[in-house]
C-alpha cells in the first residue's frame, strides 16, 4: 500500500469508532489467514455509510457499516451492497468482491459487511502526475466513466445472479414515491424557500414520468468520485465503489445522477451540480459528450435525458437534506453535515429549471 492510498484514510472520526477487539475476533474467526494486530483507519469523504480500512499485518480489508443513529427506510442497505457485489465481480470487473457479511448488530452495532481492498486512485480535483504523461489525460478519464457506465448497463443480471435485485417495472414512480416520503420525512427542518420548490418538483416529476426503453443493474450513486484509476492509466475504470443502492430498472436513472455530479461549460455559480470544487477545472469531457459517448455505447435514446437529471438534483436535495437532518438530531459528529441543506434550494431550483421551467421563474 503506498504512502498516496494511505494519504486517503484518515484516524477514525470522533464517534465513529467501533468494538474493534470484537470486530477482529469475529473476522479472525470467519476469514482465513488474518493474523497481527487489528490497524484500523477510515476514510474520510463519504458523508453517508461508514468506510474503514483494516490491516492485519500485511492484508488490508475494507468494512462498510452504516452511520450510527436513525436510519431513512431502504437507505444503507449493507446487506444489499454485499449480495451485489459477491455476484457482480465475475461479469463486472471493476465491482470489488465481497467476502463476508454479518448481520449479528452485537458485533459491530449494526450489520456489516467486508470486501477486498483495491489499490488505486480515486480523481478528486486533480489528475495524478504519473496519469498527466498521456495525451488528453482528463478527457480519457472522463470518456472511461462513461464507459465503465454503459459496460455495468450491459451486464446479463439473471446470468450473474442477480434477476431478484429490483423489480424493474414501476421503478420509475416507485423511486419518485419514495423519495417524496422520504422529503415529507425530513422537510420541517429545510429552508423556508426550498419547501414549496421541493414540492412543486416532485408533482411535475410524478406527472411527466418517462417510459423505460429496458432494464439493468443500476449503480444509483456513480460518479467520478466513487471510481477508482490505476495512477498511470486513464482509459480503464479500475473500480466502482458504493453499491448500497443498487438495484435493477431504467438505466437512464444512472445517466442523471451521473450527469448531476459533473461540471458542465454551461454551469454557473449559482447554476450547477454537486461535484466537488475543482472539478470543474479539470477539463472532462462536458454533458453533450459525455451523452453522446453514452448512446454510442448502448443505444438508447437520450432525447428526454432532463427528466432524468431533474430527478437526480431533486432526489439528491433530499439527501442532503436527510444527512442535515441526522446532524440537528445530533447522530453524527462530523461537522460537514450541518451544512449540508444549505444546497437544497438551489438544487430544486436547478431539477424545476431542467424540467422545462424558464429560470427567470425561479425568483
């Protein structure tokens, strides 16, 4: 493991920590060949599930448990994440293998589960040195999501086990049904301002729901950040991470996520998706090419892609919300969650404009 991969784990968050002498009897029971002294670290950039690295000895492994506190409905599904990927590696390679899961809460709280750590690099606002060598670097990278997207879309789910994943049809206006259930949740404590916004969106989302051209695996959370690159190699997605959410229905649903967590030429300021500062500077492939490279791959017909990306700032607004939520109830420490509904306006704002409302409405 080199001194760049540990630079991304971090000493575990106040709070965050686990019975770690319990957790590493029950591992050495059930994995063969851990032998030393439990190390643990954790990663710091997610804001949703709880991801720690773990060495014995020389062996790293990584376990994902969900956050401490209530949780929404369906959300953190370790469970699911760890059914998909015990399945998915052998027909999608870059999806990490699962080795373990335990579902006794006595062990670590709540149930968890134990995948193979893949060495790598995760893209975040710059590319790596040894990655900067090659041509149009950034664009590869880009280009190499997008296709690491449409190969997961093209995955035969019944062949790998996985035909009871999700039930693709009515998955559309399930997820819209949800997700509002999940809003009406978590809405008394947002913004004034983003309430009615938030509603309005949601009516027209149930009211214009688009027709699915086939079914695939989703990821439900793919972007930039939840890939992995080999550090000199900017063609070829290493590894996908965070599959709690996956499940089976329309494929374009992963189009608009993807599409909210990517800079754009045309953002603005006060006008764009959720990716991190200094993305946008990176010079990725923007949204007309990244779709472009994606109907090329599949097939499918891109022309009522707004939907979708009006569906992925809405749905991803509620997360916010939920994750601010969780902090005023005071079930998490990490400070990064009391701002996070500072966005959710915004965010209504954007879905409402990406549904055909002119902007100079959103005053």
């Amino acid at each position: 493991m080199t001194n760049a991969e540990l630079a991304d784990a971090a000493k575990v968050r106040p709070g965050e920590d686990l019975d770690w002498p319990r957790v590493a009897a029950y591992l050495k029971a059930e994995l063969p060949g851990l032998d030393g002294e439990l190390e643990v670290l954790q990663f710091p950039n997610g804001s949703a599930n709880l991801t720690y690295l773990l060495r014995f000895g020389d062996r790293p492994l990584v376990l994902r448990r969900p956050p401490f506190g209530r949780l929404a409905p369906g959300a953190h599904d370790m469970a699911r994440e760890s059914r998909v990927l015990s399945r998915l590696w052998r027909a999608f390679p870059p999806a990490p293998r699962a080795l373990l899961l335990c579902e006794d809460h006595s062990v670590a709280g709540a149930t968890f589960f134990v995948m193979e750590y893949r060495s790598g690099t995760v893209i975040w606002d710059e590319i790596p040195e040894p990655m900067r060598r090659h041509p149009d670097a950034t664009r590869r990278v880009g280009f190499a999501v997008v296709g690491a997207l449409a190969s997961l879309h093209q995955v035969d789910y019944a062949g790998c086990g996985l035909a009871d994943l999700g039930r693709p049809d009515g998955f559309v206006a399930r997820q819209v049904r949800g997700w509002r259930n999940r809003w009406e949740a978590v809405a008394h404590g947002a913004a004034p301002v983003a309430q009615p916004l938030m509603r309005e969106v949601a009516d027209t989302l149930e009211r214009t729901l688009p027709a699915p051209q086939r079914s695939a695996i989703l990821h439900n959370d793919l972007k930039l950040d939840n890939c992995q690159f080999d550090p000199a190699d900017p063609d070829r997605v290493h590894s996908v991470f965070d599959w709690d959410m996956a499940t089976l229905g329309d494929p374009l649903v992963d189009v608009g996520i993807l599409l909210n967590y990517w800079p754009d030429p045309a953002d603005t300021q006060d006008d764009r998706g959720m990716y991190p500062d200094g993305q946008e500077t990176l010079g990725l492939p923007g949204h007309q090419e990244i779709l472009a490279a994606y109907a090329s791959a599949t097939g499918l017909d891109l022309a009522g892609i707004g939907w979708y990306q009006a569906f992925a700032c809405w749905k991803t607004a509620v997360v916010l919300q939920q994750l601010h939520d969780r902090y005023l109830r005071g079930e998490t420490a990490d400070e990064r969650m009391a701002t996070r509904g500072d966005r959710v306006a915004e965010l209504a704002a954007r879905a409402r404009r990406l549904l055909g409302k002119p902007r100079n409405e959103d005053s």
